[in-house]
C-alpha cells in the first residue's frame, strides 16, 4: 500500500481526509468528530528507523495493542514507533510488503483505540 492509496482508504472507511499541520508531506489522520489522531504518515530516513540504509521511506504510525507490538516488531515491515510512545503505537514502513488487508486492520484497530 503507498500514500495514496491509504489516503484513499481512509477516506472511504472513515470519511477522513489527510490534515498536514507542518506543512510538508507529512500527514496526520484524525477522527472527524474529536480531533484525535489515529494515524501519522511521514517521510522518514531508513537509518532512523534501525534499517539499512539512508533512503527516505513514507511511513504510517498507528496505535496498537500492546501485546501485539512486540510480536510485530520481529516481522519485516514493522519497526517501533518513530516519535511517538513505543508501547503503544508501532511505525508501518509502507514500501516493506506488509499486506494491505493486514495494514487496513492495523487501521481499524487504531481508529477504535483512539475514540
């Protein structure tokens, strides 16, 4: 899944557009009715993530159970969350692979964690 068609998903499922409050591209996902995030994407270099390279990768943090962090945490495409509380959200890296299906619930879970 990239930027775009998560923006599309989002926008679909939950009526949510893309705020950009620092004005760059990255983007935090709110609920509509609270403010409350449910999502962040942003650009972010590979090596501050812990992973090879310095290349700029777009990833999505999402609030998560934390029992389900650690075990995401040892799969590709998971890394702990960048900027945010690591025992609560978990940083997607969008170009990794992980499953749109799997992305999409990740999703979900956060929307509901955060009302």
């Amino acid at each position: 899944m990239n930027r775009s068609e998560l923006f599309e998903f989002v926008k679909e499922q939950y009526g949510t557009q893309p705020d950009y409050p620092w004005h760059d591209r990255n983007a935090v996902l709110r609920h509509k009715d609270n403010n409350k995030w449910y999502g962040i994407v942003m650009e972010v270099e590979r090596n501050k993530l812990c992973l090879p390279g310095d290349e700029v990768v777009d990833v999505l943090n999402v609030k998560c159970d934390p029992v389900l962090i650690g075990s995401l945490r040892t799969r590709k495409g998971f890394c702990p969350a960048y900027h945010m509380n690591k025992d609560k959200w978990i940083s997607i890296c969008l170009d990794s692979g992980v499953p749109d299906e799997e992305i999409e619930n990740l999703i979900a879970m956060s929307y509901e964690l955060t009302e």
